[in-house]
C-alpha cells in the first residue's frame, strides 16, 4: 500500500516537531522521519538539562542572518508570550535567569513532552530510527522519500535537519547536500556560540586559571556582550565567549575588560591618594579571583608588584589600567563543532520565502531551524527560531 502524506519532516528536532503540531492542528496528515533513537535530544540537553525554551527580550537583531530582515515575519507571527502561553497551558512550571532567558523549573522533559503531546493530539505520526536514502520530485505535486524502511510520498517535505554541532548526536550535513540537490545555494559554516582554544603561554595561563569565572564585557569589532567568562583548559569559555564567537573573524584579536563595571584608571589613582600604602596586588584582589591577580602581575608589572602603589606615576597606573580595560588577545581557534550549540550559516535565506519558508524555486520544499542561515544569540533565541520557522512553515503546508 502506498503511503501518501500531506508533508514529510525530515528531523524530529525543536522545530520538526513544531512545524507537525502546527500542520496537524490544520488538519494535514503529517509523517516526521528521525534518523536516531529519540526524538528531540538537543532540546532534551539544552539548558544544563532544563531547556532554555526562550527569552522575554527577542528582537531580529538578536539574529546573525545574511538577509537581517528575513526573521522578522515569522518572529512577528510567532512570538516568545505564544510559546509561554503552551508552556503555562501545559502546566509547566518555568523560571527567569538573567537577561529575560526562560528555563523549566525541573527538567527539559516538559518541553519535549509537551510538544509531542501536542503532535500525538492532532494525529502526527513519528518514526524512529529512519534512514533517508533518497529525495526526488516526482512531478509539480509530489515528492518521493525512500527510507530505509520503504518508500513514501508526499506534497510537501520539510527538512529541520538541524546543524553541524555536537557531532555526538549524530548530525550531518544531510539538510545542506538536500538544499543543493534542489538547487539552493548554502552559504559558508563554522561553528557557533563555542568557546574558544589558545596556544603558547595564554594556554598555560588559562589553564591555570581553570574553573574561575569573572564577570567580563568582551568586544569584537564593533560588538559587545558583557556577562560572566570562564578560564578552560584549552582557553576561554562562559557565556559571555559564546556570544562573541558568532561574530569574531578567525585570526583576530578580542579585547577583554576585566573590570566592566568600574573605571581602572580612576579607581587606581582614588586608591593612590587614600591607601598609598597599597600593592596593586591587593586593591586588584578586591576585584578579581587572587590567582587571576598574580597571573596578570606576571604578565603586565613583574618589576612593579611589591612597590606601594604611591610610588608608581600616573603614566604607569594608565598602562596597567589600560592593560585591564583593554586586554587584546587573539584566540587559536574555537573547540569547533563538539562543544558548539549551534552553526553559523546554513541554506541561503534569499531562497526562502520569509513568510512560509518555502523554496523559491521548488515549490512543496521547506526549511525550518538551525539549517537556515539563522543564528540566534546565546539565551534562548534559536529555540524561539525554531519555534518562530516552524510555525511559519506548518501554517502554510
């Protein structure tokens, strides 16, 4: 018996999942294919096993995009208070961390089995275990999958591949070789929200200073995030990393203010007119971790370290301010794909309708989440892009 589907969604991820509940409550019969064992196992480790599931403070600029306006439609159409309201309708009990990010109070479960109540309640049918071997457009009308399991047929494929990151999981590029198949272009990729590796003696540093956490602004170009940074032992990690990372160019210097919520050189010279007794190791110490102190007395004032802080000029005291404020170091590189959260770049969004996310040249074939070219920031934003695409794409199948 052949089996024909209204669509077919390739990836049982956060947006897959989204883009069948929203096609079922249309009435479409909907069939989601997922090559490994379980479904949604981004959404279930995400968020320290607690889902990040959105933030209260989205805008499109929150987006990394070749086309900045293409997010703005589904992002309009499908915001962060929708998916709150599911989550409240559900009984899900939820928390506010900092920067307005949303987390579930118990485990990344409820989200998962939320979602899939939801398919389950407008008859979506989920497949396991699936391998793909094979994508064809058989005429204007229909779409021929063949699985490992048989051969389906299909109005409409939507492909919610997912990204590169964390290979563990098992992903592929399957989604960008589809995007080529059909003639969509796919622009560049690395990855993305990922910390970074260094080399030579910031290495050894770093790895010393291993497992201490400081709040930092770190900026790129034009670009800064300031939260907490995390000393590995392979470099520099911590939210506030993460962040850069989507917009550092390989090869160049970050800069790094250790003291982002105080002036270094004022507060230097008030301390050498009221404790001229003071070694800078000790007024620095109320600021920073005491190992991270010595490791920069090393590196910056070796000569100066014992010396009260009254006998240092003015020009030094803005050297070593500068030094804190301003401290520009040039990563190796990043941990890659393994530890990053997502990938930056994906199928070209020129080729995409903004509206519905349909191929512009392939009438029936969508694209939803992390395979676009869509990069969210670090906080829950690409969960409300997958959340935002799929429902764009499952109101339109």
């Amino acid at each position: 018996m052949t089996k024909h589907y209204d669509a077919i969604i390739l990836g049982g991820g956060a947006a897959g999942l989204m883009t069948a509940w929203q096609a079922g409550l249309r009435g479409k019969k909907v069939r989601v294919l997922e090559r490994s064992k379980k479904v949604g196992r981004k959404i279930l480790m995400s968020g320290g096993g607690r889902c990040n599931f959105t933030n209260l403070h989205i805008t499109e600029s929150d987006f990394l995009c070749s086309n900045p306006h293409f997010v703005k439609s589904a992002l309009n159409r499908y915001t962060a208070w929708d998916f709150i309201g599911k989550v409240i309708e559900h009984n899900i009990p939820y928390h506010e961390r900092s920067h307005g990010q949303l987390f579930c109070d118990n485990k990344a479960k409820d989200i998962l089995n939320m979602l899939l109540d939801e398919c389950a309640s407008v008859g979506t049918e989920i497949s396991t275990e699936c391998d793909i071997t094979g994508i064809a457009s058989i005429d204007d009308k229909k779409f021929q999958v063949t699985t490992n399991s048989g051969v389906l047929y299909a109005s409409s494929v939507v492909v919610a591949t997912g990204g590169l990151s964390i290979p563990s999981m098992g992903t592929t590029p399957f989604g960008y070789e589809i995007a080529e198949q059909f003639g969509l272009p796919v622009t560049s990729r690395r990855a993305s929200l990922v910390p970074y590796t260094f080399d030579g003696e910031y290495k050894n540093m770093f790895s010393r200073l291993s497992g201490n956490a400081i709040d930092t602004r770190i900026t790129f170009d034009k670009t800064s995030f300031e939260e907490a940074m995390l000393f590995t032992h392979r470099g520099l990690s911590g939210p506030v990393v993460l962040q850069i990372s989507n917009y550092w160019t390989p090869g160049q210097a970050i800069t790094v203010d250790l003291l982002p919520s105080v002036n270094a050189e004022t507060l230097l010279i008030e301390v050498k007119t009221k404790r001229p007794k003071s070694v800078l190791r000790t007024v620095l110490n109320d600021h920073l971790p005491k190992n991270l102190v010595l490791e920069l007395e090393a590196l910056w004032w070796p000569d100066l370290k014992d010396k009260p802080i009254a006998e240092l000029s003015n020009g030094q005291l803005a050297k070593i301010s500068a030094n804190l404020s301003a401290w520009e170091v040039i990563p190796a590189g990043t941990e890659g794909y393994k530890t990053a959260e997502v990938t930056l770049g994906g199928v070209d969004t020129d080729y995409l309708s903004s509206k519905t996310m349909e191929a512009k040249t392939q009438p029936g074939l969508y694209f939803v989440g992390e395979v676009v070219d869509v990069t969210g920031h670090l906080g829950g934003f690409n969960f409300q892009w997958a959340w935002s695409s799929g429902f764009a794409c499952g109101n339109s199948l």
